[in-house]
C-alpha cells in the first residue's frame, strides 16, 4: 500500500515562505503517471485542493494561493513539492498531498504536515 510522507511545515510570520516535500512509496513508474496534489484543511472547514501537477509537469492553482505558491514534482524521488510564498494567516491548515483531478484521494492520506501563519 502507498505511503505519503510530508514534511516541511512549521510556523512563519505572514509575508515569509515555507516548502513543502512529500515522498510517496511506490514505484517511479506508478509515481509519473500520477497528477499529484496539494490539499490543506483548516480547522472546521473540508479539505480543499490549492494546486495540482500532471506527470508532465503542467500545474493549476486555486484562486487563493495562485501567484504565492508553485507546485512541483520529481519523478525519479517520487516526491512533490509545495513552494510557498507570501503567506498569509488563511493559509494556516493542515496541509497533505495525494492523487489529484481524475482520481482524488486515491492512495490513503498521510499525517499531513501543520503550516501555521502568524499576523
């Protein structure tokens, strides 16, 4: 079974970055075929999805985090990453990856990695 592992969260003062990493167990192969996505949850609201990437490389955005955040992936890691920028106190959540757009939440959800924003 597939394991998603990530990392990298923290607390940070509005305005700073952060970068998230998320290593899954299985193959390359299997990875690269995989959109991947970047999904966070704040405390009493549903899971959301902020940005997505296709084993290509072509990437989408919710309106919220378009322009402060990119997602990318590295096929031979089997690893996607979240580059944040510009955060603001909204972005603090909880925040996972796992399958994206054509098949969302395929694999079971990981810990989940806590970002928290401070004004």
């Amino acid at each position: 079974q597939v394991q998603l592992v990530e990392s990298g969260g923290g607390l940070v003062q509005a305005g700073g970055s952060l970068r998230l990493s998320c290593a899954a167990s299985t193959t390359r192969f299997i990875f690269s075929i995989k959109t991947m996505g970047w999904y966070r949850q704040a405390p009493g609201k549903q899971r959301e999805l902020v940005a997505s990437v296709t084993g290509g490389g072509s990437s989408n955005y919710a309106d919220s985090v378009k322009d402060r955040f990119t997602i990318s992936r590295d096929n031979a890691k089997s690893t996607v990453y979240l580059q944040m920028n510009y955060l603001e106190p909204e972005d603090t959540a909880v925040y996972y990856c796992n399958t994206a757009i054509s098949n969302p939440g395929a694999w079971p959800w990981g810990q989940g990695t806590q970002v928290t924003v401070s004004s």
